[in-house]
C-alpha cells in the first residue's frame, strides 16, 4: 500500500460512529497533495478490504454517491448520524467530525 493510501486510510479509522467526514475533509487531513478524487479512489480500491468505516466519508453536500445511496445512509442511521431534514443526507453541520468554526476539518483536534 502506497503512502497516500494509508494516510487517508488512517484519517478514516479515526472518525467515530455517528459522526462523518467529507472527501475533501479527509484528504485534507491526510496531508500531501492528496485530493477528494484520490480519497475516492483509495476507498474504492482498499475500503472493504482494509475494514475501515468507508461509510463515514460522504460528498461535500453530504450525499452519498448514488450506487451506495442506501446501504451507506443505512449504515449512517443504524449508527445514530443526524440526517439532512430531506433525508437524502447527513446534516453536515451536526454530524461532521472535528470541524473548525469554518466548516474545514481541524487537523489538531483529530491527532491530539
């Protein structure tokens, strides 16, 4: 596994349940030039896999992608994550982890 891919995996392993990150959050995080396409792809090639709660990272207007739509909005609500009053997402503001008052994940209250 190449080192991007175990930064982003590690940022995913951290995310509690109930609370959610979005692509571009975790790539973020993971540091590097990593992007929220490569966050995608490295949970394509190794989420299952490597056992890590894949269904915590969500769009950045908190939707699943829609070939995962229901079993991964299951997974949300089975885990207590507040939903979007639409019920086609998560309510960002209440669910999404360690974020700093401008909505961007904050790097030091995940790794403190």
């Amino acid at each position: 596994m190449d080192e991007l891919a175990a930064g982003v995996l590690a940022v995913i392993r951290r995310i509690p349940p109930g609370r959610v990150l979005t692509y571009g959050d975790v790539a973020a995080l993971a540091g590097g030039d990593a992007t929220a396409r490569d966050v995608g792809q490295v949970l394509l090639r190794h989420g299952e896999q490597e056992q890590v709660p894949w269904w915590r990272v969500l769009r950045a207007d908190g939707t699943p992608p829609e070939h995962l739509l229901e079993r991964q909005l299951g997974l949300l609500r089975s885990e207590g994550t507040p939903m979007a009053p639409s019920g086609a997402g998560v309510d960002l503001n209440a669910a999404r982890w360690a974020t700093s008052g401008r909505g961007q994940a904050a790097q030091p209250s995940l790794f403190d």
